[in-house]
C-alpha cells in the first residue's frame, strides 16, 4: 500500500511540469503580435479623429462665409429702374454703387476667406439681380450666388 501512494506522487509531480522555454517564447510572441495590432488600429483611429476635426472645422468656415455673403448681399436694395450696378471687390472686400439709395456699400470678409471672382446674375428682362461668387476657404475654393433683396407690388416682384 505505501509503494502504491509513491507512485501516484511520481505521477503527480510528472503532470505539474511548468511550460517548455518554446511554449512560452511563442505565446509571448503572439500576445506581443497582438498588442502590436492593438496599437496600429489605435494610433489610426486617432489620425482619423483629428483629420475629422479639421475637416468640421473647414466646414464651419465654410458656411460662416457662405452665410455671411448671402446675407450682406441680400440686404442690398438695388431700385426696380436700375438694370445694372457697379460693383468692384478685392481679395478681402466686395463694394456695391447701390443701397437703397446710397451711393456705395463694402462687405469685409473674414480672415479666412479670400474672393477670387465675382459676376453678376441677371433676370429674364435682364435687370441684375444678384452677385455669383467664388471665393477661397483654408485653399479650398467655394461659390455662392447671391440675390439682392427684392420688393413685392401685388403679385409681381420687382
């Protein structure tokens, strides 16, 4: 009976062996592997966050300009008899001859927008009505058309 009880310990301490150096070596491989992994995909949802940031915050920059000229445009009051203004702009500025009777009116743009052309839309009875424009956003060019503000005199719109 006792040599049977020795015998069941050699085969207990036969089975607790720890791990052969090669298991170990490629299991620390593969944790390491897919911690490599880890970190990629991490590090290129990061890059995506911030190039998504700035591409809101172009956007914003965007529309505040595209706002800002619709709505100084359409505060210009351009008389029914008038079939064309004079206009002039730079880089930073667009002057229109007529205002609702004044003689000359200026729009500053923003710091981050830049005007590159502007031309003139007309009617069918070819009376302007408004200002097409393309301008510059952080080097990304945009256009807008604009329209004068307009009267109404019953069912016609002048």
């Amino acid at each position: 009976m006792i040599m049977q009880k020795t015998q069941c310990k050699f085969l207990i301490s036969k089975k607790s062996e720890g791990f052969s150096y090669i298991e170990v070596i490629v299991s620390l491989l593969i944790i390491s592997f897919i911690a490599g992994l880890l970190y990629f995909s991490y590090s290129i949802c990061i890059k995506s966050l911030y190039s998504s940031k700035e591409s809101i915050r172009n956007s914003i920059d965007h529309l505040e300009a595209d706002e800002y000229l619709r709505e100084s445009i359409q505060s210009v009051l351009v008389p029914f008899w008038q079939k064309s203004i004079d206009y002039s702009f730079t880089e930073n500025e667009i002057s229109i001859s007529w205002d609702n009777g004044e003689v000359t009116k200026s729009f500053k743009m923003k710091a981050k927008a830049k005007i590159i052309e502007v031309n003139p839309i007309y009617s069918e009875e070819d009376r302007i009505k408004g200002l097409h424009i393309k301008y510059n956003v952080n080097n990304k060019s945009y256009e807008t058309k604009a329209l004068f503000a307009s009267r109404y005199y019953g069912d016609v719109q002048i």
